[in-house]
C-alpha cells in the first residue's frame, strides 16, 4: 500500500501596492538616480528598494526589500530577484538610502552589492547599478569598474 501526501500548489502573483510618477525609461544613472530619490528621500529609516525595468530599460515597477532601522537594513538576493521574476524583469537597480544624508557606501554596501551582481550573472537578471541616497545620490556603478 502507497502513501500519499498532500502537497500544496502555491500561485505567485505581483499585487500592487500604489503607483509612483516616474519617467517613462531609465537608461542612465541620472534617471536611476530621480526614480531612487523619490522612492526613498523622506525616509527615516533605512530602505532597500529595488527597480525592476524591462529589457528597453523602461521602469515597469518598483518593490520595497526590506525596512530597517536608523543605519541598517538586511538585505537577502532572494528577496531582490523573487521581484525582478515575478515581474519579469530584464534588469534591475538596487537603492537603499542613508537617513544620516551621508553618501559614502561601507565596506557592506560594496559587499551587497558585488554580491547582487554574482548572484545576477547566474540568475539571468542584470544589476545595472546601486544607488545610495542621502543628501545627494550615490551611484556604485559610477564609482567602480562597472557603469550602464
């Protein structure tokens, strides 16, 4: 005699939250760095969002990762990419914001980053840039070997 279990089938599904005015295409780090701005300036707690864009570059949505605390947040690859998929996204960038104004990124900043971009390489998905927002907008693509 056989043994069966019962197995659940799950149905994932994007539900959107609120609609943000954004441009229309995100080709730069200038226009990465607007649609960040607005995301995450009044901010008082660390937020890690990211922006899921379509293989022209075009915003198709944007997704809260993880809220924090005054000068954290965690941040898992898991949670970044589920969105990006369920989107179908072609690409995404990352931003999260500095509440103290303060741009410069941290060793960990530069570590979650450099991971994205491996855990990227394997999952199809490209991680153009991540975006620190404060006073004025970090961009870690700029300021690295890499840039879109």
């Amino acid at each position: 005699m056989t043994a069966y279990n019962m197995t659940p089938v799950y149905t994932c599904q994007l539900v959107r939250e609120k609609t943000l005015r954004t441009r229309a295409v995100c080709n730069s780090s200038i226009r990465a760095k607007l649609v960040a701005k607005e995301m995450l300036e009044d901010s008082p707690n660390e937020q890690f969002v990211v922006i899921l864009l379509d293989t022209k570059l075009k915003v198709i949505g944007a997704h809260v990762v993880s809220v924090g605390v005054l000068d954290a947040t965690m941040v898992n690859p898991r949670e970044v990419f589920r969105a990006a998929y369920l989107a179908n996204a072609g690409s995404i960038i990352v931003a999260h914001n500095h509440p103290s104004g303060d741009t410069t990124p941290s060793r960990e900043d530069w570590a979650v980053y450099d991971r994205l971009k491996e855990c990227a390489n394997l999952l199809g998905v490209a991680v153009l840039d991540s975006l620190i927002v404060g006073n004025d907008v970090f961009s870690m693509a700029e300021n690295s070997s890499t840039s879109f």
